[in-house]
C-alpha cells in the first residue's frame, strides 16, 4: 500500500510560543532579546533560513546586537549556537522547554559577544516552540548551574586579561574605547576597560547607549567609571536599551530640579521623595528658585543631614508666613530680631560680631531627629 499525506483546510499560519517563556523568561529579556528569539521561532516553523545580517537589517540592529541576543539566549540554554572551524556560526538549534532544566527566578545576563561575518544562511533548528509535555521528564541537573540571580546581573565580574583583549580587538569596540577617551579626556585603565565591557557585557548595552551614556555623564559634570557605571546600572533597573530612552528619563525632570538638588549638595538623579519635596516647593507653595535656594543656603550652612527635611521646615514656615520675595524674607528676619527674647548678656567682641539667622539651627534639628 501506498503513503498518505494527512492534511486539514482549517491549517493556521501561526508560531506557538510556550507559556514557561512568558512565565520564565520573558520578564528579564529586552527588546531586541525578545524579539530576536520570536522571529527565530518563526524561521523555524516555516522552515525557512536565515542569517545574523538579515536580522540585522529587519530590526534596525547592529550585527554584533544580534550576536548578544543570541548569547543571551544560549547562556540561558535555550538554544545553541553551531560554529564552524573560524567560530562563524552556521546554524542554531533551538531547544525543547521539555527537555531543558528550569529556569531560575530571572535569566542570566548577556555574555560579551563578537562581530561574527555571516556570508551564507545559517539554519534554524529544534523544538523550541512545542507545548510543555503533560507529564515533563525530570531535567537533569547542570554540572555548574549559573548564578541567574537579579543581584548577580549587577555584580561587574573579575574580567580577565585575555577577555578585556578580546574586548578591546573587535572593531567596533576599539571606535568607542577611543570616543570614551575623547569624552573623558584620558588614556583608559585596565579598570576603566573592565567597567565598559561589564556595561556591554552584563547590562547589555548597545554601542549607541553606552557612547550617549557616557557623552550624559560627561555632560553633567562626571567623568568617574564608578559614577558612570552606576548611572548605567539605574538604566538598566529601569529597562533602558535605546539612547531615546535613556534620553526621555533624563529629562524627565526640568533643570530647576537638578539645580536645588546641586544646592542641597546633593549629586545624580533626584528619588521620588526628593522630587515631591521640591514639587511641593515650587508648585504648591509656589516659590521661585531664588526662595528656594535662599532655604537650601541656610540649609547647608546648620545641618549635613537631613537637608531636604531642614529646608522643607523653613519655606514650610515662609509659605504660611506669606513670603512671595527675598524681601519678605529679610521683613520675617528683622522681625524675629525685634520680637526675640533677650538673652543673658554676653561678652562682645570682633570674633562674635556677625548677623544671626532667623532660626534656632540647633532646636530645629534636634527636632527633625526626633520625628
């Protein structure tokens, strides 16, 4: 008896995705990550091949993008890359969920990646998209399980010499290692390496963010690594990957805010109580910076802690004082000198000779301890 072929009218154009993806993985991957992986999903159920330029050019990508993505998603071992003698990567195979150990709480950040020339198609492989099996064998366990945890992604590791070589030979590597000196205006250390390949390599950042990261910073007045990447590591937390991202949470606060923050001798992007603090300043009492600043001086001047409270005191009692200009400032002050009890009298001489403030510094900050 001859073969058969078993088909169906009702056939759907469609690619599954499995739901350990979204629950697993999903949360942790960023866009290009994300988006990668589905379209690899999608070569693979139509059968159709692929290349590491070809998806460079459909996302607007750089080709050592694709590179990351793809090694992200092998170091959370849900593909594998075959490589040919030159360690050009000619086919992936994408993995069955079935099969593969459980993921941790979240994926594991990108490992640094190399430009790879692709000059023919690679092909895409395996059972990635299938439906968990109703009863899944037990994975077996990994002989050196990765540490995937959050804090882990965060953590700048021990970068060797010949990784920081590998790092420093690719091309495109080398163009923004000498923009970062162009910006900073230094000959890079074996540190200051380190903390650029930690950015690409662990927070996976494009060459595009890390060149605008670094250019912000710079800008605004901080050319330590140390500063840098932390900046970087808040974009990150926040799931910046695109210089407009980054962009448009930078200026999510106008300059004035940044202003009494530098006033308050307080440095890098303002917290959410730090802003409500200010919002309240300017926008419910309706004071201008020049009020403002006058506080944060008086601020500096009594206390190096608890500043934002201390100055909160201060144009708290100037608001319900009615005080609309440093005028009326000067009125309360002359005020609270004519209306002051007299103290014991005491021994005048050139060392004590100088103008009191209008508040008692000491009591109003045994108060704000208090509270």
């Amino acid at each position: 008896m001859s073969c058969f072929t078993i088909y169906q009218d009702n056939h759907t154009d469609s690619t599954v995705i499995s739901n350990r993806f979204i629950d697993e993985y999903m949360k942790a991957a960023n866009d290009a990550q994300l988006k990668i992986y589905l379209y690899l999903l999608r070569m693979m159920s139509a059968s159709r091949a692929t290349s590491i330029s070809d998806i460079a050019d459909i996302f607007n990508y750089t080709e050592k993008d694709v590179m990351r993505a793809l090694k992200y998603w092998e170091k959370n071992q849900l593909l594998t890359l075959d490589l040919d003698e030159h360690k050009n990567v000619i086919g992936i195979h994408l993995k069955d969920f079935s099969a593969s150990a459980p993921a941790a709480s979240t994926p594991a950040a990108a490992p640094l990646a190399s430009v790879v020339p692709i000059s023919s198609k690679l092909a895409v492989s395996g059972q990635a998209s299938a439906a968990p099996r109703e009863v899944p064998e037990p994975a077996p366990e990994p002989e050196e399980p990765a540490d995937t945890s959050l804090d882990n992604i965060y953590v700048k590791p021990n970068y060797t010499l010949d990784e920081l070589k590998a790092f420093k030979s690719d091309e495109a590597t080398a163009r923004l290692l000498f923009v970062a000196e162009q910006y900073l205006r230094k000959t890079l250390s074996a540190n200051d390496v380190r903390t650029i390949l930690f950015i690409s390599d662990r927070l996976a950042f494009s060459e595009d963010l890390i060149d605008y990261l670094i250019q912000y910073c710079v800008d605004h007045g901080k050319k330590d690594l140390r500063y840098i990447e932390k900046v970087a590591i808040s974009w990150a937390q926040q799931g910046v990957t695109t210089p407009g991202q980054a962009a448009g949470m930078a200026g999510k606060y106008d300059r004035s805010v940044y202003e009494i923050m530098k006033a308050l001798g307080k440095n890098g992007t303002p917290t959410k109580t730090e802003v409500s603090y200010i919002t309240r300043w300017t926008k419910e009492y309706g004071f201008g910076t020049d009020i403002v600043f006058a506080a944060c001086e008086r601020t500096v001047l009594a206390t190096d802690r608890h500043r934002f409270e201390y100055a909160d005191r201060i144009l708290a009692s100037w608001h319900k004082s009615g005080v609309h200009s440093i005028n009326d400032i000067q009125s309360l002050d002359e005020h609270y000198h004519r209306t002051k009890p007299a103290k014991a009298a005491a021994v005048t001489n050139k060392f004590n000779q100088f103008t009191q403030n209008s508040y008692d510094f000491d009591a109003l900050e045994q108060e704000l301890i208090s509270n």
